[in-house]
C-alpha cells in the first residue's frame, strides 16, 4: 500500500497545528506517494497503530483514494486516537 499526505497532512506539517510524534511527524513526510508502506515504516520505526492515527486523523490516505480530506479530523477525533 502506498499512502499519500492529503491537503490536511501538508498544512500540519507547516503549522503544526496537530501534535505528532517524531516518527509520526518523520513518517508523514516521508509518505509521498512513491514509497510502499512498509518501507515508510522501517526508515520512520512507526508502527500499524501510529500509520492507524495519521489516517484516522485525515493527515494521510491511500494514494488511490480520490476523496482525501483537506481538514485535519476534529480535535474529539483526535484526543481518541491517542494525539494530542
């Protein structure tokens, strides 16, 4: 599988407006669309639950969905998943 950063995961990035972990934050970057999943994972050490966050979070999505999101998912959304 192949994820890519939605509108949502880019604005994030530039203001941080949703606290990520370090290899959540690395991860993200690094989901450009050219990378495979698992290859994300071993240079980012994310694990299934933090790649679960980003995209419950709208921040990543598959790279054949169509729909992605351009708002990063609501703050109650957020604190459920673990982020802060």
């Amino acid at each position: 599988m192949i994820l890519v950063k939605t509108a949502a995961g880019q604005q994030v990035l530039k203001d941080r407006s949703i606290e990520l972990t370090q290899r959540q934050r690395t991860a993200l970057i690094m989901m450009d669309g050219r990378r495979d999943l698992m290859e994300v994972m071993q240079a980012s050490g994310v694990v299934g639950e933090d790649v679960k966050v980003l995209v419950h979070l709208g921040l990543v999505a598959d790279s054949g969905t169509a729909n992605a999101p351009t708002e990063p998912a609501p703050l109650a959304a957020r604190r459920s998943m673990g982020a802060r």
